[in-house]
C-alpha cells in the first residue's frame, strides 16, 4: 500500500492541497472491487488519459490480481473521443 501513497498527487482545491490518488491506481483498484458503476468509470479514465497512463505499472498489478482479462475487455469496448458525442447532461452518445 506504501507505493500508493508515494504515487498519489497533491492538488489545490478550496484552497487546501489534496492528495489524489494516481489515474493509474484509481483504474486498478476499481478492477479490483469491480461495482456497478467501475466499469464506465475506468473507461472514462482510460478515454481522457490513456497516452499519459503508465501501462507497465497497471498491467503489472492486473497480472497480480487477475484482473487483466477485465481490463483488455474495457479497453476493447473503448472508442475514440472523437466518436462521442455529450449531452447537456453529461452523457456520452454514440
């Protein structure tokens, strides 16, 4: 669990600093618990920040878990942003 903490960021917000965990481990953990809501959370993740994501660092710990088949399904499922479209909302359209 120390690597997590070393990894998270400090960010300022209503004007205190907040330590936030990495994009990284937010995906990780939420392929660990795997609820409802994970799976459009982690491809949200992915969607905004794959190209600055550390895979090595994630697949490492799917491997460790199990959770790898689950990950390269949700990276499967996955569009380009330039295919999406967002309602007044928030919701992604296809």
């Amino acid at each position: 669990m120390e690597f997590r903490v070393q990894r998270r960021r400090s960010v300022p917000l209503l004007g205190r600093n907040v330590a936030l965990p990495s994009p990284e481990d937010v995906i990780i953990t939420k392929l660990r618990w795997f609820r409802d809501k994970d799976r459009e959370d982690i491809a949200g993740v992915i969607a905004v920040q794959d190209n600055a994501l550390d895979w090595s660092y994630i697949l490492r710990w799917c491997d460790q878990h199990g959770t790898r088949t689950m990950l390269e399904e949700i990276r499967a499922d996955l569009r380009p942003l330039g295919d999406l479209r967002v309602q007044d909302d928030g919701a992604w359209l296809s």
